[in-house]
C-alpha cells in the first residue's frame, strides 16, 4: 500500500475504490457513513470482494481500527448484517472496536450479537438479497458456517452436499423470473468448482508462515451475489448487447497467499530432501525471498500458475503433499462450457479469462490438438493488458479472493 499520510478521514467506501490507501496507523479510525448501503459501486460486478481483500490487508498491518457508524448504517447492517458482505468483514475483525457517531460523544456500538448474526447466517433461499455472505473464521473461537461445513466432523461437506447447496442456490432464482429446469445443468460444475476453492482456502489459507494460526483476523468466506455482468472485451458482433443476467461467486481468505504458500511447501519439502523442480532461473529467488520488492512479478505469476495447474497435461510433477492446487484447467474447462468469467486476485497479480458469449477467445488449445481441440489452456490472461498472459504489478494484497461469474441465459 502507497503512504498518503494520515488515515484521518479513512471511509469504508474507500476500499471499493482504487485509491491508494494509508499505510494503517496504530490507532487508524475508518467510517462508515449513511451512503455505505445504496452505494453504487458496492452493486457493481467484482467489487466487493476486493474491497474485503483490501480491508483484510489494511488491518493486518494495524493493532487497533475503529469503526464509526452513522445511526443509519448501524441499523441497516444489525438488521440483515449478511447481506452487507463488507461491513460483516468489519464487524468479525479481531483488532477493531466499533463505536456509534453521536456527535461529539461517540457512544459504544455492541457488535456482539451482530457478529453471531453473521456468524450462525444459513443462505436464504428466496435470495430477495443481491447478495450475501458465509464467514469462516479460524482463531482462537473457530465458527464454521453449517451450509458449507458439517457440524459434527467440522469438515467441508461431501460432494452430494454441495450439489443439493448449489441446486438451493439455482432454484432460489426461479423466483426473478428464471426456469429452474433450464438452470439445472450449471448444477454440477459450480459445485465443483465451489467446493475446490473452498478446499483450497481449507487446507492452505488458515496458518501463516510459520505454520501457526493467522493472526489477528483468520478468516475465509463465500459471497453469493445476484450481478448483471458486463461483457469485457466484446467482438462486433456482440457490441450493443445488454448485460448478462449472471451469479457471481466469490471465495476470499487472508491467508499468506498463492507465492508465500508455495514457497512454504517449497521449503519444508527442502527440509524433508524432497525432490522439488520449480524452474532453475526461479528457484534461488523463491528460495530466499517471501514476497515482495526482491521478487519480480514474471516469477510471481509464474508459481501462481504452477500452484494453478494441478491436473494439467503440461504441469511440472511436484511431489509435495498438500500442494496449494486449484485444478485451473478443470475450473477454465467448466466455466468454458457455462460460458461464464474467472478472476484470481493474489499478491501483486490480478488475472482473469472469460468465455462470455460474444468475447474474444483467447489462449484456446488449437482445432487439431489430439487431446483438447478447442479446450482452454491452463493460463490468466491480466486485467490490465487483457490479450496477453503477460502480467503487470498491482496493488499489494494479503491472500487471494477467486471470482468466477455464471450467466444464467
């Protein structure tokens, strides 16, 4: 994060932006005003979960933030806290007191029934909600949401569970307007790829380097959110069409991220005399240095695509157990036949593909591959660049939050 000085005047709004934020201060004070509930870019495709992920970096490096809620907004959120993804993130912070505006007495706001609200949250099924929230937290008083996680094993449900959750979540549509029979072959894939990413923060995302419980604030979550998805890149053809009516799902964590996560397996299957091939130009980089200035972006995106292509044809044999993986190709491959977009959010890196009907198609297997004619290739393209898998450096962000959209047209 780029230093502008004082965090005086720090809003919860400003973490759906772009702005640089402050570096956080010992004691940073963030608002949130009246227009934190009607905000538009809070409705807006991909937003709130990188402004979670942003909030998560900020008090990482704080001991201490206070949030100061308007009356109104602490109405709203203490009355269906889970349908405000980002202020729910707030509320659960481990190193945050949370105070009422009152004028010049501010007075204490009790978050502690909110924070259970948000905590025992079951997705509504009538989703009359554009969105909603599922918050794993993993400290010292662990709570597991029952819709993703079984209560009794504390592990995350089989795959039948997933599916009838995601046949929950498709017929909850019925209810704007769309047949639930024609929503029914999304049922598996989204199920798949639903439940890999929540594996994946489960296995790699609740400890820190060291191998200890991420503090002060541990925590993985799921947003369910109701979007009307833009097309990005789209061809002539496609040009003037309106936008898509589309579910997003996005799965966050603030755990040490897809590089740090790697060379944490890297080094201790170094410890144990495992055999690891990471690519003699990399290794020593990765080796040395936990992410930062001294490591170049092109290596960073390179591990993210080793940690990416589990299951690839392509991907270089790794005998480390619990290898950070999230079976790119299995994921691009379903989001391919469903028409639908993925963005991945780590470190300095922001990539994304798409397959929304009418967009280029870009990193494509040729028509006469033997194994995968017209499959998609195991690479992220940059959302800045957008043709090329070339990346560019972005913000400084803790964890990852992977974003994939599915029209449902």
């Amino acid at each position: 994060m780029t230093e502008l000085g004082s965090s005086e005047g720090l809003s919860i709004l400003d973490f759906a932006t772009t702005r640089s934020l402050p570096l956080a201060a010992q004691g940073a004070t963030v608002n949130v005003p009246d227009e934190y509930m009607k905000h538009e870019s809070l409705a807006s495709a991909s937003v709130e979960g990188l402004a979670i992920q942003r909030l998560l970096t900020f008090a990482q490096h704080s001991s201490m933030l206070t949030f100061v809620w308007s009356d109104r907004a602490m109405r709203a959120v203490s009355a269906s806290p889970a349908e405000y993804p980002l202020a729910a993130v707030a509320i659960a912070l481990t190193n945050a007191v949370h105070v009422q505006d009152a004028g010049s007495i501010p007075r204490p706001f009790d978050v502690e029934k909110v924070r259970e609200q948000i905590l025992k949250h079951r997705l509504k099924l009538d989703m009359v909600s554009e969105r909603q929230i599922l918050l794993c937290l993993d400290h010292e008083k662990p709570s597991l949401p029952t819709d993703l996680y079984d209560p009794s094993s504390k592990r995350l449900r089989r795959d039948d569970e997933f599916e009838a959750f995601v046949d929950d979540v498709l017929f909850a549509q019925h209810g704007v307007g769309l047949n639930p029979a024609h929503l029914s072959k999304f049922r598996l894939p989204i199920a798949v790829i639903l439940r890999e990413l929540l594996e994946n923060t489960d296995d790699h995302a609740r400890t820190d380097l060291d191998g200890s419980v991420i503090k002060p604030n541990a925590m993985r979550g799921l947003i369910v959110k109701r979007i009307m998805q833009q097309r990005q890149v789209p061809t002539q053809r496609a040009e003037g069409s309106p936008p898509l009516p589309s579910l997003e799902f996005t799965v966050f964590d603030c755990g040490v991220g897809y590089y740090d996560s790697f060379r944490r397996q890297l080094l201790r299957g170094q410890a144990r005399g495992l055999p690891v091939e990471v690519g003699s130009k990399q290794v020593d980089t990765i080796r040395a240095h936990a992410l930062g200035p001294e490591v170049p972006i092109e290596v960073e995106h390179s591990v993210l695509l080793k940690c990416l292509e589990r299951h690839s044809e392509n991907a270089i044999p790794d005998p480390r157990p619990g290898h950070r993986g999230l079976g790119l190709y299995e994921v691009l491959r379903a989001l391919k036949l469903l028409k639908g977009l993925l963005e991945v959010r780590t470190g300095r890196i922001h990539g994304y593909r798409s397959f929304l009907e009418g967009e280029l198609r870009l990193q494509l297997e040729s028509a006469s591959s033997n194994t995968r004619p017209g499959m998609p290739k195991a690479s992220l393209l940059d959302v800045k660049s957008k043709y090329l898998p070339k990346p560019t450096a972005h913000e400084m962000v803790r964890g990852s939050s992977v974003r994939f959209v599915v029209p449902l047209v």
